[in-house]
C-alpha cells in the first residue's frame, strides 16, 4: 500500500515538473509577435496604415516567373491591367512576391505633369553644298577644303550617264593645262633652302634664268639691256646690326676650283654630321669672313687661318694633329653642292645673317659673352660681332 502512495506521487510529481515548462512555452508562442504583426506595427509607425486596411503591403508566396495580378484602376475604373513579376527566394518563407493595396490617385496625369518648363525642339540640319562646276582637267586640282575655302558664287549641276568609264584619268590629262615647274636650279635636296631664283653672274654653275616677261620687256631681257644695280652680283640682304661690309660681293676668285675645294672641306670637316641648313650656316659663315676685312680675303686663307697654331686656329680639324681626310664621297659631294649654292647667292640663311662665329652647342667659350647670339641651328650656336671686327 505504501509503494502504491509513493508512485502516486511521483507520478503527480512528473506531471507537475512537466506541466511548468509547457505552459511557460505555449504562452511564449502565443504571444510572440508574428510578421504579420511586425507589419502593423511598421504601418502604424510609418503612418501608412488606412481606415479600410491592414497594411500597405503584404506577402504573398509565388514561384518566379508567375503572373502576379497588381491593379492599376482608371479614374473611371473602366480597366486594369496586370505587370508580370518573378518571385525572390527568402530565407525561411521560400519563393515570395510582394502585393500593394495602394489606392491609385484620383488626379489625372494630365494635372499632375507640370508643364511650364518643357520647351520645344530644335532640329538641326546640316546643309549639303551643291556641286561646283568643273572641267575634264579639274580632276587633277582637287584640293582640300581647308587648305582653300573658297565658295564660287554660282553652282551648276548636271545629271549626265558618262560613256567614258575606264578612261576618266586619260581623257581628263589630254584636257589638263599643264604647268611646268620653275626649277630650282639647285640639287633637290637644297631647293627648300633656295632664297633667291638668280645667282651671282660669275656662278657659271647655274645658267642664267629665263627672261621674266612680266617684269621686263620682252626686247630688253632679250638684249640684257635691264641689268640690276650690283651688275649681276650677289649682294646679301642687310639688315639692323650688320656691318658695311655685307655690302660688298664676294671677290671673282671664290669661284675657282681650289677655292671651292676650300670650301667644301670646311663645310665637310666642320659639319657633315648636321642637315644641309647646319652645312649652309657654316659654309655662310665661311664666306662672311671673306667679305670682312679683318680676315683673309680667300675662302683657303679663312678656312686655314693659323694652321700652324696648335689647337689655337680658327676651324679646329685645320690644327688638332690629324691629317684631315675624307672618308665619305656622298657627303662630300653634298658639301661640295651646298658651297656653291651658297656662294652663288641661291641660298642666304636670314637668321645666320653677318654671322662671323659660331661654337657646338656642347661647349661653352669666352668669346661667346662679348658677341650677340644669332640663332641656334643643329648643333652649332652661331653669333656676329657688336663692331664687325675680331670681337
């Protein structure tokens, strides 16, 4: 009878240690918060809770790419019309979509679009130009439009299947005016530097040029009865700061053979490295100081001036030690070409001027302070003296 009481009560014991936790339990559950209340909540907060609804928005579930229904009533409830949407994968609800109860606004469109700052469009058309008149040889002319901007006052414009397919270029040459170059006279790697289309009468390397009837009578240029001032010969272009002695032409003999030999190899030893602008600066600079009376009056005097001088001469290939020879025929036969082009008068550098001087970039000598510097070409800085002199 005892054992019977105590199991009793261990029983009522049982059931009693068991009951407390599943009634704490069951009213945690009850009374936790669903997420439909956390959405009341969040509306009544949010202020978007309406008298006739719960909330804004709610949860529906839906597999993507399902058609959810979402209404968009007229003002006259005439119509609705469906948006297609694809659910999204949340975690713990599974494929989810979301559905408004929004009320759609009674205010038309047509009220609620401000239209005061629309402005109108503006189209813009680019014009074609028309075609210009041509002839058969203009094909030949064509030049850009940059380069001649030109607009002709009168266009004309034809439409005419051509019957010369296959021979425009041939037909358009046996109409073309063809005019001829005024040469140079001059090798043409020199006819850039060319400055003046007659040379000294005496440079019988050029032939003289062609009478220039319109500028002379035709029986006067015939009968050489208009000859300029200096009588043929080339005078150089004096300007401020040249001396008097630029006035004054190169004596006959620069013209010879040995002269130009001279010539050639102070131009060739002094600066066949340099383009033929660098070799025409020196070769002018060579014959400045034939023309000043501070130094010999011969191109061989001036280019081997003090050659006795160790180092202390005025073109240093002429008196550093070394038997100076020529290792390069085609750079000599340039230096040959630019000594006479330049002695002849067809070539006179502006910048290099009455120039008498000139030292490589590379080096930095006394002298240079008491001269004005002229202009820098290729590696050589050329200068011409205050007094026309020495210094």
């Amino acid at each position: 009878m005892r054992r019977q009481v105590l199991r009793q009560r261990d029983i009522v014991g049982g059931v009693r240690a068991f009951a407390a936790p599943f009634f704490i339990g069951l009213g945690i559950w009850v009374c936790s918060p669903t997420p439909a209340a956390y959405q009341d909540i969040a509306s009544l907060v949010s202020g978007a809770e309406r008298a006739d609804e719960r909330w804004g928005a709610f949860v529906v579930t839906a597999g993507a790419g399902s058609v959810h229904k979402a209404e968009m009533p007229f003002l006259d409830a005439s119509a609705t019309g469906s948006i297609a949407g694809g659910g999204v994968t949340a975690a713990g609800l599974g494929t989810v979509a979301f559905r408004g109860k929004g009320v759609a606004s009674e205010t038309p469109d047509e009220q609620r679009v401000n239209r005061s700052e629309k402005r109108g469009r503006i189209v813009n058309i680019a014009p074609v130009a028309p075609p210009k008149s041509f002839n058969a040889g203009s094909v030949f002319e064509r030049t850009s439009s940059l380069l001649d901007p030109a607009v002709e006052s009168q266009f004309e414009m034809a439409f005419v299947v051509p019957e010369i397919k296959g021979k425009e270029v041939q037909i358009a040459a046996a109409f073309h005016v063809k005019e001829d170059k005024v040469s140079p006279g001059v090798p043409e790697f020199l006819a850039s530097l060319v400055t003046s289309d007659k040379a000294d009468i005496l440079a019988t390397a050029y032939a003289p040029p062609a009478p220039d009837y319109a500028t002379a009578s035709p029986f006067a240029s015939l009968l050489h009865h208009e000859v300029d001032a200096a009588g043929g010969r080339f005078i150089p272009p004096v300007t401020d700061g040249d001396h008097v002695w630029m006035t004054q032409p190169l004596p006959a003999t620069v013209f010879s053979a040995k002269e130009q030999q001279c010539l050639a190899e102070g131009i060739y030893f002094e600066a066949r490295g340099e383009d033929v602008k660098g070799q025409a600066a020196v070769a002018q600079v060579i014959l400045n100081r034939v023309r000043n009376p501070t130094y010999p009056a011969t191109i061989c005097g001036v280019v081997y001036q003090n050659q006795s001088w160790r180092n202390r001469c005025q073109f240093s290939f002429a008196c550093d030690g070394t038997r100076p020879r020529v290792r390069s025929a085609h750079h000599y036969k340039v230096a040959q070409e630019v000594g006479m082009a330049v002695t002849a008068g067809k070539i006179f550098i502006p910048e290099v001027g009455s120039s008498t001087h000139y030292h490589a970039t590379y080096v930095n000598p006394r002298w240079a302070r008491t001269m004005e510097k002229m202009k820098k070409i290729g590696l050589h800085i050329f200068y011409r003296t205050h007094g026309g002199g020495w210094s």
